[in-house]
C-alpha cells in the first residue's frame, strides 16, 4: 500500500479514535472527523461508507493483530500465560482504541478475541484430557471466558493499573484454582 494512503488511513482512525473517547459515534460526522484529520470529504469517501464503515476498519485492523499474535503464539506451541500475556500487551499498546471498543460493547470484537481464546485453551484442554466432551469443553470456556472478559474490563476501567503479568496471574488463578484458592488462599496465608 502506497505510503500516502498509508497516512491518510491512519490520520482517519486516529481522529475517530480521539473522537470516540470524547462523544458516541452517533454523533460524528464525517465532515468532523474530515475538518480535524485536515482530509478533504472525497478522500474519506474513497476508503470508507461512513465513521461507521472507518470504525469497522479500525477494528479489524485490531482483530488482525490479535490474531497474528495468537498464530504466533500457536507456533511456538506456547502456554496459555504467554498467550494470555501477548494479547494483553497488544491491548496496551492501543489503550485508546480497547477502551473505546469496550466501552461500547463491540460484539465482533469482543466475539473474535474470544474465538481466539477459545481455540487456544480447546487446544490445550484436548492435548491435556483427551475425552473430554465438546459440552464439558463448551462450559469450562463460558465460565472462564467471562470472567476473563469481566478482570479485563475492570482493568481497562481502572486505567491500566496493573502491569500485563498481574492482569494474566488473575486470569489464570482464576481460570485453573477458582475462586475458592484465590480468595480464601489469601485469608489462610494471612492467618
């Protein structure tokens, strides 16, 4: 792709991600997200439909990395720490952008982060205990998955406030002791 194209596309998404952090996208125009990018409308409108068609992009262009993080990972046959701890730091590396996309709910990013977790930890949970059932698979990665989904979204609501390493220690004490250990584990190593 031609650098030029390569810029403006980038100074469109960067401008409907500040955008987003101040306002709903309901009320962004296009003609906005032109004026501050200093991009004239028909340019805009040689890429995208709409700021909902740019937004669409942006996300994909998101869902890419996550997944070429996680064929990465899959290569190199990694844990589901590491794993858990790359998309983590893909996360802060674009704060902005996985705050907006949590914020408003995003169906398909969220659908496909999750796709990305899930096959990892089918994966290992088949290599681990061969006979296990698609159902008993299915209920073990809804219950982790949403909890993982809800410490991720606590965490991005809190700014960022713990390192990448803590975030994924929750995740996976969570994930593989419950939260009998991780709660009660506590109480007893301070008693």
């Amino acid at each position: 792709m031609d650098r030029r194209i390569k810029y403006t596309k980038k100074v469109l998404s960067d401008t409907l991600i500040e955008l987003l952090s101040k306002k709903d996208i309901k009320k962004i125009t296009v003609t906005e997200v032109c004026k501050i990018a200093d991009i004239n409308r028909a340019t805009f409108y040689r890429y995208y439909l709409d700021v909902y068609d740019l937004l669409n992009n942006i996300e994909n262009d998101f869902v890419k990395e996550l997944k070429e993080v996680s064929d990465i990972e899959n290569k190199n046959n990694s844990s589901v720490s590491s794993f858990s701890k790359d998309l983590l730091n893909v996360f802060v590396n674009h704060k902005d952008l996985v705050k907006i996309l949590f914020n408003i709910g995003s169906v398909h990013f969220l659908n496909d982060f999750l796709e990305l977790a899930y096959n990892k930890c089918r994966d290992k949970w088949l290599y681990e205990i061969p006979d296990l059932s698609d159902e008993e698979i299915e209920y073990a990665a809804l219950f982790i998955f949403n909890g993982a989904i809800g410490v991720v979204n606590f965490w991005i609501q809190n700014d960022f406030d713990k390192n990448v390493d803590e975030v994924a220690d929750i995740i996976e004490k969570l994930s593989y002791n419950g939260i009998n250990k991780f709660i009660y584990g506590k109480k007893k190593a301070s008693s």
